[in-house]
C-alpha cells in the first residue's frame, strides 16, 4: 500500500487530494478521515479513483498546518476488510 503524500512526509501545503494505492483493484471504500491534531475532518469526499481501480481518492478541505492523520478502510475485491493509517505533516 503506498500514501500520497507518503507516511511521515512534510509538504509545504496541504494536498488538494490523498491518495491510497492497493496493489490489487478493491470492492469498496468503507471510510476515509484525515483528521487535524484539534480532530477535525479535512475530507470532503472520498471514493474509488475512476481511473485506476486499485486506487481510494479523498478530497480535502479546509487546510491549515500542523500534523494529519488519515485513517482508512476498504473491502477488497475478494471481500475481506482491510485498515491502515499513515501520517504526514503541513509547514506552519
């Protein structure tokens, strides 16, 4: 599974997008949330890139800086459930 931005990273803004790459296509995104260090959401939507299967796109909203965390979870093709977390950081 890879990140963008990567784990641990620090970007000068914050994405207009993240993006979470599977190896394999997946069935469904069940939840995407990238919380802020005061817990807020900074997605706006987040849903399967129409252009690559293997792919979740989230939207962001609202950015400001400080430390993210996304946390994620899908159902992969075959119908088993999967979770991951990656964080990364927005320069003051």
């Amino acid at each position: 599974t890879g990140t963008s931005p990567g784990n641990g990273a620090t970007v000068k803004v914050l994405p207009s997008s993240v993006r979470i790459t599977f190896s394999e296509p997946i069935g469904s995104v069940t939840s995407v949330r990238l919380k802020d260090a005061k817990g807020r959401d900074h997605v706006a939507t987040a849903g399967l890139d129409p252009r690559n299967a293997a792919r979740v796109v989230a939207r962001t909203t609202r950015p400001v800086a400080g430390t993210y965390v996304c946390t994620w979870s899908i159902v992969s093709d075959d119908g088993h459930r999967e979770t991951g977390t990656f964080r990364f950081r927005v320069r003051k």
